[in-house]
C-alpha cells in the first residue's frame, strides 16, 4: 500500500516516509540545478552539479530506496513550516515546538544571475580543484530553547542504482560518499562548539548504500553549518569535506546569494495586482535556466506522473524549444531581456544544418541524443512505473517549433534586444530565420505529432498549422522592416495559403469550432492560443464559439481545463492542465469578460502549494499536483494571464475601445 501524505497531516512513517504531496516541496537553484526540499527538512530530489547529472537523492521516485539529506528535530512530530527569504530563492523551514524552536536555511550558492555567457568565478562555491563545489549549504539555527537535531545523509548514487562506499574525515566533522562515479563531500562547519555532536555510519545488511548520521542539541542562539558538494574523484571529494573555510565564509555566500536573488527580482517592471505571486514565477523560471549555456529546462524533475499510479512519466530535464521561448516570452514582459540574449546564443550553437535537421528537444549543452530509458528498480512517485530518464520525443516531427522559434527571435528584436547588445539581425543569424522559414514552405502541409507530443501517429493537428502561419509572418515582418534578402512573394502566399487552409479545413461549423486537427470533431486547448498569436481576432465570433465549446466540453467542475478529449495513444488519463487554465483565463479577458476571468485566475491560484509553486497539472477532484515540478509552463502561464487580467481591468476601467492582446502577443 502506497502512503501519500497531505498537507494536513504531521507524523512520518517511522520505517519508510510517505510520499510527499507534490506541490509542498520548497525548491531552491542555482542556475545550473535545482533541488526540492520537504517541509520536514528532507532533500528528496537533487540532480548535482547540473540539470541532467545523475539523481543523488531521488526519494521522489521511491520511498523506500531513494536516498534523501534531511536535517530536522530528533522528534519527527514536530512540523516544519516554510517560507522564502523575500524576493529571492533562499528558503527557511521553521520547526516550532514546546522546547524551543530552530530555523533552517537552504541555498544554492551563486556569485552573479546575469544571463551572458557563462565566466568562472572564484568564490566559496568553488576549491579550485578540478571542478569541484559546493552546490548547496544548509544552516541549521535555535532560536528558542533547545532542541535536538539529527542529519540523515542517504546518498544513492546514479538514480539509486549503484552501491556505494562512505567514510568519514577531518575528526568526524566531514563525510565522503563515493559510488556509480559520483563523489560527495559533506563539510560540517561548528562541530568543536559541541562536546555532544556525534556522526556515525550505519548500514544494513542487504542495503547498498550506508546511512551518515549526526546528532546534537542545539540551545538558542547555536548553529551548524552543512556544505554539500559533487567532485569528479573521491579525493576531490575529500578535499571538500575537509574544507578549512571558516563560518564566515559562507555567512558570505549567503549573502552573495540572497543579494543576486534580490537584484535580479527588483529589475522586473511588474506593478500590479497578484505581484508577490507572478515574482515568485518569475524566480522559478529564472532557476530553470543552465547558466552555462543559455539552455532553458521545462522542468527539474522526471517521471512525477500525470496520472497516480499509470505509466504517463516523463523526463523534463530538457530544453524544448517550445518551453524555451515561452519563457523568454514571460520574462521578456517583466523587462527581462538577457536570458534571450544567452539563448539566442545557445540556440545558433545547436547543430543542424536545415530545418529537418532541428529537433523539438535538446540537452542543455545542445545534445542531440535524448535516449529514453525506464529504472525499474525504482518503484514511482506513489508506485507510478515506469521511471523514465530520457526523452523519445526528442525525434518527433512538431512543426509549431518553428513558429516559436521565429517569434521568440521577433519579440526580442521588438524589444531592441540587438541594439542593446550591439548586435544586429543579419548576417548568420538571418541566414538562419530564412533557412527556417524556407523549411516551412516547403513542410507546413505534412503531418505532424503536435504540441501535446501523441504518441499515436501524425496528424494535421490545427496549432501545428497556426504556428507555421507565424513562421511565415515574423519572418515577413522581420524581412519588411529591416529590408532584409528574402523570398517574400513566396513567402506572403505561402502564409495565405495556410491561413486560408486553416479556416476551411480547421474550423467545424456544426460544432462552432476549431479543433484538433484537420476535418475533426475533436476539440484541443492548445486553440486557446490562436489570438495570442496573433492569427485572429479574440472577438472573432468564431473564436468566441470555440472558447464556448472549450468550456463546455474540456473543463472540470472548477472551471479548469483538460488538454483535450481523444485518444492519444497512451493508456490511462491525466489531470486538468495549468497553462491551458490560464490560456482560457486569458480568452476571457481579451473578450471582456473580466470577472469570469478573475474568478477563475483567482480559483487556479487557490491551488499553488503553500509557497506559491504549481505543478503541471491538477487533480481537483483528490486536491493533488500532477506532473513534473515546478513546471516551466505553469508559471509562464500565470505570469502572462496577470499581465493580461491588468490590461483587461485597465481597458474596462478607462473605456478604451482597442482590442486588448495577450501578454505572449508581440507587438506587430
């Protein structure tokens, strides 16, 4: 029997913890990983150093073998309640009983957020030895009375796959753990104020992977320091947990970090309502970058499945283009612009050499081979198999890529993004916009797997056709403007063409809407994008009949919308998914009706996990996240549906007549 534990509830399985809901996890990064941390001080997932390395802890995935860094009081009844150090991404987990009271501070310590090319630093995150750092520090602080602590560091290397060997070093206040070629090193930083902090290893016998444990009492105003970190050797990885940094040196880092974080979220140009949430989706999407790159994952995590106990379990730790630039989209209108910048970078260093060559999908160093497998050692998120690493969608043909490719480019532009850099949109960048919008001549009638990824064969789905018409049209504009060498006769037919095809072949007028694909009866919330594209008008009685059936057919008794209602060749089902809530949020309010679309922004945000994070989808009928966390596109989508519900009350309040555009549509 599966154990998932709510968000009321308080004791832990003293054998093996329930599972955790999804959304209670606080998360923290460093732009180069992420890890989720429970609200009982447990480290539950952590890839380290980076996005796509190898799980050292994946508890997530199962509850019994997964390995996990929890740092909590010795009674595990006592509740932690977390918070975010404002405006940034440092978080505390408050423990508060009859005793006393200790506060824990997490961070992934970072000397600089800026988006440009990445520059090695020399901080208290790096020895200097063969790339090895600390990734991430915890604090652990009375601040009333006294209570005793104790730290469980389970390491299990390579998704708990291999064995692994730990010792400890520099008189038991450091510990190496080594094993499926990945190194751990664990300082302690403050253990000579304590006569009574002892650290041992425990094992069982048929276990693979030892237990480090420490205890001491803590009294008010005492602390430890705990300074976590990956190395490519085990000596390495004995340098780090030998480290001779004294406390100060991280108090620094902490510092260093929360001033980074605190920059960062004071640049956006965000006044309005909902503020302290759309800052806390723009944090997140800001973790989501790979600072070395450029690159932009669609999630942290793999295979938190879409549906309890089924097989839909995917890897997210990816960039896909799609995500990608829906994220610079939402953070471009805060007045975030490097992060285009860094991708732009990333984006003309992938290779490919036509648009047949150019993947949905790619690693976040540009790789090309995503190759999806299944660790039936682990049992699942609540015994939801297969865990999956990897991603077979990467060789899907999803024609709309090309669409938000170009109008990711064209916002940028829009936004002076070249000037600002010194750069111009010619040259090999041009080269590489027309030799996109060529590929799109000559592809745009093929079928294709669609923004939802089927798995049941190409289609000629509807949005997949709509974004080939963007394609063409920011390609036009760009050429137009800026007087650029282009195929422009062409060009303007082909985009006709399509146009003209769409509203035939996409539209049924006995349903009184647009479906999924061509000469369909299915309906498809992706649609809900046609006017935030741009290619149509959201007052359009067409679209105002498809927004109505969307309604009526695709949403749940809260209002909040599933992806659409036919087979996509997979078993099983799924839960409401966020962005195409929000995307409805968004028709509504473009079409006036504003209310509606705050009553429904407001009951979706009613259920984000207490530190305001979403998930990929919900399941409103259990009250349960769904899907890979925190999720790219759920944040994007509150972020644009804020933006778009302030333009709608402003337009209502001031009686201005000109149709309102959604946040994701460019200014023309």
């Amino acid at each position: 029997m599966i154990d998932l534990k709510t968000d009321l509830d308080t004791e832990i399985d003293t054998d093996t913890r329930m599972y955790q809901p999804i959304n209670s996890y606080g998360v923290i990064g460093d732009c180069r990983s992420v890890v989720l941390v429970a609200p009982d001080g447990s480290v539950d997932w952590a890839c380290l150093p980076d996005f796509d390395s190898p799980a050292i802890f994946c508890r997530l995935l199962d509850a019994q073998h997964g390995g996990y860094f929890q740092i909590a009081p010795t009674d595990t009844t006592i509740p932690g309640l977390q918070r975010y150090l404002p405006e940034s991404n440092v978080l505390q987990t408050r423990f508060t009983s009859i005793a006393g009271e200790v506060v824990l501070t997490d961070f992934m310590p970072v000397e600089t957020l800026s988006a440009l090319p990445f520059q090695e630093k020399n901080d208290i995150s790096r020895t200097g030895e063969e790339e090895a750092r600390y990734c991430l520090v915890r604090i652990v602080e009375c601040t009333r009375g006294e209570l005793p602590i104790t730290m469980v560091l389970k390491a299990t290397p390579h998704y708990a796959s291999a064995s692994s060997r730990a010792y400890l070093v520099s008189e038991n206040t450091g510990v190496v753990i080594s094993g499926g070629e990945q190194h751990l090193g664990l300082a302690i930083v403050g253990t000579h104020r304590f006569p009574s902090f002892s650290m041992t290893v425990e094992q069982d016998a048929q276990a693979i992977n030892p237990a480090v444990i420490a205890q001491v009492t803590l009294h008010q105003g005492e602390r430890l320091l705990f300074a976590l970190g990956m190395a490519p050797t085990a000596q390495v990885a004995r340098a780090l947990a030998q480290n001779l940094s004294c406390e100060c040196d991280f108090e620094e880092a902490l510092t260093q970090t929360l001033r980074c974080w605190q920059t960062w979220a004071a640049r956006s140009t965000y006044r309005g309502p909902y503020a302290e949430l759309v800052q806390r989706s723009t944090l997140v999407l800001k973790m989501m970058t790979y600072a070395p790159t450029g690159a932009i994952v669609a999630a942290p995590t793999t295979s938190l499945p879409e549906e309890l106990g089924m097989v839909r379990n995917w890897d997210y730790r990816y960039t896909w283009l799609r995500d990608a630039t829906f994220t610079l989209y939402a953070l471009g209108s805060l007045g975030y612009t490097e992060e285009a910048q860094a991708f732009t970078h990333w984006l003309r260093r992938l290779s490919y050499s036509s648009g047949d060559d150019l993947q949905i999908m790619y690693g976040i160093r540009g790789e090309r081979d995503l190759f999806e497998r299944e660790l039936p050692h682990l049992s699942g998120y609540c015994g939801s198999r297969p865990v999956r690493i990897g991603n077979g969608a990467a060789r899907q043909k999803q024609l709309d890529i090309f669409g938000e490719v170009l109008d990711c480019i064209h916002f940028y532009r829009r936004q002076g993004g070249f000037e600002r850099c010194g750069e111009e949109l010619d040259g090999s960048m041009w080269e590489m916009m027309r030799m996109l919008v060529e590929h799109v001549c000559d592809h745009w009638q093929e079928p294709d797997s669609g923004i939802w990824e089927m798995r049941g064969g190409p289609r000629h789905f509807l949005y997949s056709k709509v974004m080939c018409w963007v394609a063409l049209d920011r390609g036009i504009r760009a050429a137009q403007q800026l007087h650029l060498e282009a195929d422009l006769s062409r060009w303007c037919f082909v985009r006709e063409q399509i146009r003209t095809e769409i509203l035939a072949r996409g539209y049924n007028t006995s349903l009184g809407a647009f479906t999924q694909s061509y000469d369909d009866t299915a309906l498809d919330a992706a649609n809900l994008l046609l006017p935030l594209v741009g290619f149509i008008s959201p007052d359009d009685p067409r679209m105002r009949s498809t927004v109505q059936r969307i309604i009526e057919q695709l949403t749940d008794e809260q209002g909040f919308v599933y992806r659409y209602n036919s087979r996509d060749g997979l078993a099983g089902s799924e839960g409401t998914f966020t962005i195409c809530t929000f995307w409805l949020v968004d028709n509504l309010a473009m079409q006036g009706r504003v209310t509606e679309a705050r009553a429904l922004f407001e009951r979706l945000l009613s259920y984000a996990g207490r530190l305001g994070l979403f998930s990929e989808e919900i399941d409103t009928q259990d009250n349960m996240a769904l899907g890979n966390y925190p999720q790219a596109f759920s944040h994007i989508a509150l972020i644009n549906s804020a933006l778009n519900l302030q333009k709608a009350e402003q337009r209502f309040t001031e009686h201005h007549t000109e149709p309102i555009m959604a946040a994701i549509t460019i200014k023309l």
